[in-house]
C-alpha cells in the first residue's frame, strides 16, 4: 500500500481541523458589542411577549461579564454575556437567577 494512501485519513483530519478552527475563530473575531445586544434584545422581545420592544434594551461593560444587557421598562430582565456571546446569567423580572451556558 502506498504511504501516501496511509496518511491521508491523517492529513484529511487536519484539513478539517483547520477550517473548522478558522470559522470559529473568525465568528468570534468578528462578533461586535451591537451583534451581541442585537441579539439579547430579539431574546427578550420573543420571550416578553406583546408590547416588548427592542429599544426596551440597554447595554454595559460588566465586572463580571464581558456585557451587561437590561430589558424592560418596569420590571428588568438583565442578561450577563461572556465575550464568547454565551449568557453567563440571567436574572428575570421576578428576581430570579437562571444560570446558562458556561462559565468563562
């Protein structure tokens, strides 16, 4: 059997190692504050209901999360996001923590 035809299950594998990395890492590099917020506020809109817009939402730095995102006008749903886009935590307008995703 040639060598070439015993590497190449090998050098397959890397090639798809290597695209699948360069998606990724090009999703993450190019993933803006605004694509994040843009995104948390179409979560809210589809989980508040009727009478919830998107410019109901606000944004921050966080100390403990790479955004802070608040929607609502009374009573707030605040989403914590890490810098991967993943929710950290989500705190409800009733108070209540709903951890979600990983914790980086």
């Amino acid at each position: 059997m040639p060598r070439w035809l015993v590497w190449s299950p090998v050098w397959g594998l890397l090639g798809l190692t290597a695209v699948l990395g360069w998606r990724e890492g090009r999703a993450f590099v190019t993933m803006t504050e605004g694509d994040v917020i843009a995104a948390y506020a179409a979560r809210y809109v589809a989980e508040a209901g009727p009478g919830a817009r998107p410019s109901d939402c606000t944004a921050e730095p966080g100390d403990a999360a790479w955004l802070v995102i608040r929607c609502g006008r009374g009573s707030v749903t605040e989403y914590q996001v890490s810098r991967f886009g993943w929710l950290k935590r989500m705190t409800g307008p009733d108070g209540r923590d709903i951890m979600e995703g990983p914790k980086t």
